[in-house]
C-alpha cells in the first residue's frame, strides 16, 4: 500500500499533472510545473524509490517515438 502521507505538495503537483496526462519527461514537466528540473528530477526519482511511478521507454501516449538522440529515456516516467 502507498504511504500518501509522506509526499509533500509539489509530489502531489507532479502526481497530479502526470495522471492527466499519463507520460512525459522530466524537461517538459519542469517547464509545465515552473519547478526547476534538477529539483523535478530528484522529486521524480523519490517517487519512484516510493512506488508512485515507474519508468516508461518506447512512445509517448500520442504515438509519439521517443528518440535516445533527442531525450535521455532515464527522464521518461508514467504512473505506476
């Protein structure tokens, strides 16, 4: 089970935004969120060490490919 209580509110702001909008990137949740990316990528990592979110690879909702040229695929996470 999910320990809910341990997540601040820019979490529950990540976790929000990525339920919408089930998958982006650290670099475009930063720049939706206006958090830095430093500090969305560390929030992201915890929330995956939590088990809120897993790490996604291959296409984007949209069908969108994601190119290993273009974007880090470390950066990619949907909900878990």
């Amino acid at each position: 089970m999910l320990n809910w209580d341990v997540l601040e509110e820019k979490d529950l702001t990540i976790l929000q935004y990525l339920y919408n909008i089930e998958a982006d990137c650290a670099k475009f949740i930063s720049r939706k969120l206006r958090i830095s990316l430093e500090e969305t990528m560390q929030r992201l990592k915890h929330l995956e060490k939590l088990g809120f979110l897993e790490r996604v690879r291959g296409t984007f909702p949209n069908g969108t490919i994601i190119d290993e040229k273009d974007l880090d695929l470390q950066e990619c996470i949907a909900l878990y």
